[in-house]
C-alpha cells in the first residue's frame, strides 16, 4: 500500500524550532517528487514547498522567507522540512503529499501532523 | 503569482442534486488544474486532474472541464459521502501550486 506518515508535530514558543518527517512506503520514493502543504486552523490549502527526486530542484513559497528548510533521504524514504523562528501564523496542520511528476497533481497524501506555536 | 478564486465559497444542496463547482485563475493556466476533496479532520484526496481526468478509483458522478481562466467541477448526482470541502488548484507554475479558497459542501 502507498503511505506517507508524517511526524514531529507539537507545541513550540514563537521563534522556536521543528523538524517534521515524512515517512514513505510502497512506492519508490527515489523517483517521486514530493510537497510539503500546510492547514492553518478554519483554513484553506497552502502549499509549502516542493523537493525533485534528487534534491537537484527546491522551491518555496514566498510567504516562508527563508526561515524553512525541505530536504530528503532517499536512502531511508523520508521527506523533512525543518522549520525555524516559528511564528503564529505558522500554526497549522502539515502534509506531505507526493508529486505526480508527469501530470503536476499531488496524488498521495499523508494524514498530517499538527504545529502549534503559542507561549 | 497565480491567483485561484472559487465560487461559491458554500453551497446547500440534496442528495441527487447536480451540482456545479467552478474556479477561475488570474491568468491563463491551460489546462493545469486539478481538484481535491477534503472531509473534516482528514487529508485531502485527488479528484480530477488536468482539468478533467478522473483519478484512478473516483467515482463517475465527478467530472471536471475548461481550460484557459475557467474551471467546473460537477457532481452529478450527488451522494452522502459527497458533503465535504472541494478545492481547485493550478499547477501551471508547477511546483509553485496555488489552491482556491475551497468550497463547503452543505446537506440543505
């Protein structure tokens, strides 16, 4: 079965740090590119970033301001984004979601994992 | 960068109802649109793409069409487990995605 679990979600003060995790399996993860999506709370879909197969090609979206990290290991079939000075706005529930590379669509999705930045 | 707006930002309907979706881009985007359905409390799941691909296992009842600036999605008939939150989302500047601000799905 094709899976994405992601973990690492939590409470963290405002300019604090986190790394999530994205863990793949039944589909060789090595081949896929893969995004990042963020939920804030009563919210729409934001997407977040996006990382090639290879890490040869990284995107991000504008609002981040280089403050978030996205990176893979492809030998272990995990996807990370690691995040830096937290902010409120920040809060949101975080996907991971596989890139159809042929047909620019996200087909698998994780079930997400929650960030909550607060004092 | 793109911007997606969907209307109606909510919607009461029936069960059996027809009911229509539509997303409308900044600019043209082609064919690169793609909606997802999204129930409380779960990840959103792929329905159409390129404007008008049923994705592998979505039912027949969906179907999406345009191109250039104007998008639908229609449920033909809709069903119980249809209720839920749809989004458009261009991936014409791919992998710079854009979701529209959704659609709520209501039982009237």
């Amino acid at each position: 079965e094709v899976q994405l679990v992601e973990s690492g979600g939590g409470l963290v003060k405002p300019g604090g740090s986190l790394r999530l995790s994205c863990a793949a399996s039944g589909f060789t993860f090595s081949t896929w590119s893969m995004n990042w999506v963020r939920q804030a709370p009563g919210k729409g879909l934001e997407w977040v970033s996006s990382i090639s197969s290879s890490s040869s090609y990284i995107y991000y979206a504008d609002s981040l301001k280089g403050r978030f990290t996205i990176s893979r290991d492809n030998a272990k079939n995990s996807l990370y984004l690691q995040m830096n000075s937290l902010r409120a706005e920040d809060t949101a529930v975080y996907y991971c979601a596989r890139d159809n590379n042929s047909g620019y669509y996200m087909d698998v999705w994780g079930k997400g994992t929650t960030v909550t930045v607060s004092s | 960068d793109i911007q997606m707006t969907q209307s109606p930002s909510s919607l009461s309907a029936s069960v059996g109802d027809r009911v229509t979706i539509t997303c409308r881009a900044s600019q043209s985007i082609s064919s690169y649109l793609n909606w997802y359905q999204q129930k409380p409390g779960k990840a959103p799941k792929l329905l159409i793409y390129t404007a008008s691909s049923l994705q592998s296992g979505v039912p027949s009842r969906f179907s999406g069409s345009g191109s250039g600036t104007d998008f639908t999605l229609t449920i033909s008939s809709l069903q119980p487990e249809d209720f839920a939150t749809y989004y458009c989302q261009q991936s014409y500047s791919s992998p710079k995605y854009t979701f529209g601000q959704g659609t709520k799905l209501e039982i009237k």
